[in-house]
C-alpha cells in the first residue's frame, strides 16, 4: 500500500513545479523531499517526475498519482476544519446549494436566517440546477434550493415547492419596446436581440419559444452580474424568474414587458433534497429552517401583479 503522506507530497512538488519551492511549502529539506520521491518510484517501478529546464514535470503515472494526492490533500483539510468546527461548539456541517439568481435576490434573509442557528455550520455552494442537481444525487450536497421543473435527472431527490413565480421578459433600459401603450406582439420579440440566462439550467422550455429563428446573440450561466449590467446598458431582451428577478432590486417593473398572449411558464423554486434522506434530528432542523424561511419569503415578498 502507497504511504498517503508520499502522494500528498508529489501533488504539491507537481503544483508548485520545483522541489525548491514545494520543500519550503512542506518544511522540509531537499533531501528529505527527494528520498520520499525514491521512494514512492520504488514502489510504482518507474519515475513519477522529469526534470526539464524550468523545473519538474510529472510522467504519466506522476501525473495520475498526484491526482490522487490531490483528493487526500482536500480531504485532510476538510478534516482540519471539522476538527475546528467541533473545538469551536458547531455539531455539524450542511451543505447547501443555491441557484445564482436566488442568491443574488435573497442573500439578507437566507444568510440571516442560516445564522440564527448556532450549533451548525453551513456551507453554501452557489451554480447552475444541472450542475448541482448532480451534486446533490452524488452526495456532495445536503439540501438544493433550485428551480422546481427541471429537465435534468430526479432519480432518488425529494423536491419540495417553496416559492412561485413565472417567466416574465425583460428588455434592456436602451430598448424600444419600452413605454409601449400597447400589448407586444410575439413577431416583433422575435426580431429583438436575446440573451439566454441560465442556459445549462435544465429549464423547460427556456426562453418560452419566443425569440422565433433567431438564435441568441449571447447565453450566461451563473452570470447574474454580467446579465444586470447588461439590462442596465443596452436593448438586449431576456426571459427570466420575473418575481426573484424583481426582488434583487436591479431591474424596473417597467422593464418586463406585456406580451400580447402571453403568460409566462412556471418558474417556482423548490428545496430539493434526498428522498432517502437521514432522519437525524439536525438533518430536519435545517430542512425545516430552509423550507420556513423561503415559505416565509414567498408569503411576505410582493407578486408584483403576476398570477402566481
């Protein structure tokens, strides 16, 4: 069996390029660092490192190993927090993931309502629904606060319907669809410039088939900076959560327009979480936490004429 310390080793000689500079991360000597490297070739039956004019590279087999040393490395420092966390008081640790947009609209209530709770410490992990519905099943996540209607693989998630919303669109503050005194037809949207946000998302029918032929000049996953700035400063049209896209305070009601024959699809988001999901007592502290604090925002926070 390969000692774990000599691949935790070869992982920082390969990141830092030199056993000048991975001795003074590890504190230790060069010769040390190289007897270790003897080693473990010793133990593969072959040279893990080649040694070029700006350094040391990894062979084939250096470079898969110090993968591994990679994965051992995060997994020590994980245990270095834990041990924290425990000396500090918290008993247990909650991954949670959250969706961009959700993020940006409600990070006051959502942190100030996680941090209320004191025995735990939560990690929280925002990024696109496919992304992270994939993190969920393969158990790197404890809890997803997500879009509800996902076309991306369920298989053994539980979801919970916590917060309703619908499509609405969006122009930018430079277009001239705005201030119409009329009801906007689907032909003239489809001659607009679009941007796709939430791309990868694994939404049904993202963008409502209003942009017609035309492809979209641009699509953003997990940009919510770069698709306000964008709102803010040209013409360009997007369809979006209307009521989280509204609460961020970024955009004007007055840029989500009426569109003749349209109402926009459902876009609710949903406490995703494992169907087979522990029934320890802190494991349905949090879930209930999560799901009172965003039943609670669904409630309170404005439907800004939306039939939800």
């Amino acid at each position: 069996m390969i000692n774990p310390n000599l691949l935790k080793q070869l992982a920082i000689v390969v990141n830092q390029g030199s056993l000048t500079r991975a001795c003074e991360q590890l504190h230790i000597t060069q010769p040390t660092l190289t007897r270790s490297m003897k080693q473990l070739e010793m133990k593969v039956g072959a040279s893990v490192l080649t040694r070029t004019r700006h350094g040391v590279i990894p062979t084939p087999i250096g470079a898969r190993l110090a993968r591994l040393g990679e994965r051992i490395l995060a997994e020590a420092e994980h245990g270095d927090e834990i041990i924290r966390q425990w000396r500090s008081g918290y008993h247990n640790e909650f991954r949670v993931g959250i969706d961009p947009l959700w993020e940006f609209a409600t990070v006051d209530q959502m942190t100030g309502s996680l941090l209320t709770e004191r025995q735990f410490v939560f990690h929280l992990r925002t990024g696109s629904a496919a992304t992270q519905i994939h993190l969920l099943r393969g158990g790197k996540l404890d809890f997803l606060v997500a879009p509800a209607h996902l076309t991306v693989p369920q298989r053994k998630l539980e979801r919970e319907l916590v917060f309703r919303d619908r499509a609405g669109i969006f122009a930018g503050r430079k277009s001239a669809l705005l201030g119409s005194d009329k009801a906007i037809t689907r032909e003239t949207l489809s001659n607009q410039q679009w941007i796709i946000a939430g791309a990868h998302a694994g939404f049904l029918d993202s963008q409502d088939n209003l942009t017609g032929n035309r492809a979209a000049r641009m699509a953003l996953t997990g940009s919510i900076q770069t698709l306000f700035h964008l709102l803010r400063t040209t013409d360009v049209l997007v369809c979006l959560p209307a009521r989280l896209a509204l609460m961020t305070g970024e955009l004007d009601p007055a840029q989500m327009l009426d569109v003749a024959d349209f109402q926009g699809t459902r876009r609710d988001i949903a406490l995703w979480s494992h169907s087979e999901i522990e029934e320890r007592p802190d494991t349905i502290k949090v879930r209930d936490l999560i799901s009172t604090t965003i039943a609670r925002l669904d409630q309170e926070t404005e439907t800004f004429e939306l039939d939800i």
